[in-house]
C-alpha cells in the first residue's frame, strides 16, 4: 500500500466548479495546498485554491504540468476526458480511478457494470441504432431514453409512452447511443455517500431523503426516516460498488425507493453530491473532508450526525430574478446557515448556493429551510 500524502502536501483538482470549491476549503482547513487545473479564469474553485492552472482539459502538456507539481489528482466533475486522467497518472495518483470513471461516464457501460455487480437495476436496453428500436419495446412503456453520455439534471431525457414514441424520441435526440430505461413507480428517491481509503477500509453516511424540482435536487433531508431494511439495502449498494470497482475515493449512490421498502440503483456519481452539501452542517466528518482523507489515504472521519436532524436547499439563479435576495431575511430564520458559490452570473437553473438548516427532527430541519429560502 501506499504511503499516506500528509498535510503540507499539494492536492491536484480537476474542475473548478463548487464542488471543487468546497473541496478545497476542506483541504486547506487540514492543511494541504490545493492547485485547480479549470479552462475558466475566476472559477469556484480557483477563487480559494493556492494555484489555478488555466488550460483546456485536452491539453496534455498542460495537463502534465499541472500533475507534476502535486501529490495526487482527485476531480469534482465525472466527464474527465481520459485522455486528460491518463496525462496526470503519469506523475501521480488519480484517485477515484479510471475503473470508476469509465463505467460512469457513459450511462450504457455504468447500467452493466452495475448488474454485473449483482446490484438492483430497472430493466433497460441500449439502443445504437434504428435497427434496435424493436427489441428495446421488450423493457416495457412508459420508459425514459437517455443520451448515453453528457447527461445530468435531467439533460438529454425524454419520456417516452409507446413504440412511436420511442422512435421520435431517439430521432429527437440525435440518433445517438441512447439507453431507454423501465419508468420505474417509486415512493421516494434517496442517495447514500461513502469512502473508501487506500487501505479497504470504508465509510458510509445514512441515506439522506431527496426531493427533486424539473430534474433538479431542490430538497434533501436527514435522517431519512427509511425503514431499518431499506437503509441497510441502501448502504449495502455502496459498499459493493466500492470495493467492486476497487473505488479510492469518495462516490454517491442515487436510489429509487419502491413501495414494498426494496432499492433500485438509479446513477453513481464518483465524487461529491448535491444532496451531501447538508453534511457541511450535520456530520462529524463532511463528505468534502472525506474526500480528502480518501483521496490522500487517511483514516477516514466519523459519519456520524452530530445533530438530530439538518435539511439543505438549492439556492438556483431564479433567486435572483428580481435582483439581489434578501440574504438577512433568510438568515434571520433560526437553525440556518448559508453558502455561496462565488458565481458572478446568476441564470435560470444554475446552482448558486444553498442553505442548510438543523433542527429537533426532520420535519423541522425542512420547514426551516424552505421557509428561509422563501425569504429571499
């Protein structure tokens, strides 16, 4: 095994989005510098990092640069060119690697790997052609066809109800490799965290409750009141895919909740998630600071709650459509504690912030985030 990169040490991030952003604030809090390899001047990330390299991410001799003046290269974003992860493990450590990032960055190869894991699936087909349009109708309308690649927040989707259907559909989207998936009825929709270090050894937040707006997260609250079972299914999931994908870093499992309590694994997003921002606040080790640990082979923190119960909201550019919120309105509620990208332009759906609440329950925790931001 490796030796563990200490603090003092210079941590590689590709992406200089708010992930990053948050990443590094943890980062530099335990010690280490950070260097943000980003195409955008004055990004999240580069505003707080020690060095910001500004360069395409297909630029490799920049790319090797970047990675010989760190320790190792972790990524706050999945659509890493692999030219670019094969440029940096040259030098160093890109961790989580390129096992994981494969089999996430195209939906087809990410829905495989997961049933060849023995993870519970919807029925799905790939579809790369017109000649698989009528074999894909055996997954059964209504579906959802997915672009196979490039797509989050609910971007290159479309529902589709009949086999005419499916056919404009694929047209629509460009004819391209697509995945057409079992619309699947579900109760709730959920997502669990976890770590794993050098050594094997992982950790796994409880699964935190999610509710979604136009296919954006908008609400995520824990504890997620699930039944004992359905969190141990839940948790179960990441495990296997951290240890079968052989995942050194930190990864997000997203989840559909079925009626009779059992799980589906919907995505894998092998970095920081949307819906673990509310550990900033509510655990003992917040999955940025997780992510360092992995990444550099510590010990990985507690996961423990340190309060009884914390809800986050998204805070979009529509917050600010009628010029600048109202940040003491909101501040003024109790429990509520808020966070800011450093994003100048402010535009409809574009994530900007987010604010998290505590509280003595969920339903509390919730009630006063919501209300906070319905101050703005």
């Amino acid at each position: 095994m490796s030796e563990p990169i200490l603090p003092g040490a210079t941590i590689g991030m590709l992406g200089g989005g708010q992930l990053g952003r948050m990443f590094t604030l943890a980062a530099r809090a335990m010690g280490y510098r950070v260097a943000v390899l980003v195409p955008e001047h004055d990004s999240p990330t580069a505003q707080v990092a020690d060095v910001a390299h500004e360069a395409a991410y297909d630029d490799v001799e920049a790319v090797e640069r970047f990675a010989s003046e760190v320790s190792v290269v972790t990524y706050e974003f999945e659509n890493v060119p692999s030219a670019t992860v094969e440029a940096a493990e040259r030098h160093v450590p890109v961790r989580p690697g390129r096992a994981l990032l494969h089999a996430v960055q195209e939906r087809s190869r990410e829905k495989q790997a997961l049933a060849d894991l023995g993870l519970p699936v919807a029925p799905f087909a790939v579809i790369d052609s017109a000649a698989d349009l009528e074999q894909a109708h055996e997954v059964g309308f209504p579906s959802i066809l997915k672009t196979a690649a490039w797509g989050y927040d609910g971007k290159g989707q479309r529902r589709v109800a009949s086999a005419d259907d499916l056919a404009a559909s694929f047209y629509d989207l460009g004819s391209v490799r697509t995945v057409l998936e079992q619309e699947i009825s579900f109760v709730a929709e959920a997502s669990v965290i976890g770590a794993r270090s050098l050594d094997g050894a992982i950790a796994v937040y409880e699964p935190f409750l999610n509710h979604h707006a136009n296919h954006i997260l908008d609400v995520t609250v824990v504890p997620a009141g699930l039944p004992p079972a359905t969190e141990e299914a839940a948790e179960d999931a990441v495990r296997t895919i951290l240890e079968g994908l052989d995942v050194v870093g930190l990864l997000c499992v997203e989840l559909f909740i079925l009626g009779d309590g059992s799980v589906l694994v919907n995505e894998v997003a092998p970095r920081p998630h949307n819906s673990g921002h509310v550990t900033i606040n509510a655990h003992a080790t917040n999955q940025f600071a997780q992510q360092v640990r992995a990444v550099c082979g510590l010990p990985l923190g507690s996961t423990e709650m340190v309060v009884p119960a914390a809800a986050m909201a998204n805070l979009l550019g529509d917050v600010w459509a009628n010029g600048e919120p109202d940040w003491p309105a909101a501040l003024a509620t109790p429990g509520n504690s808020l966070h800011l990208y450093g994003k100048a332009e402010p535009r409809p759906g574009r994530k900007m912030g987010h604010l998290t609440a505590t509280g003595a329950d969920p339903a509390e925790a919730e009630a006063r985030v919501r209300a906070a931001r319905a101050a703005l």
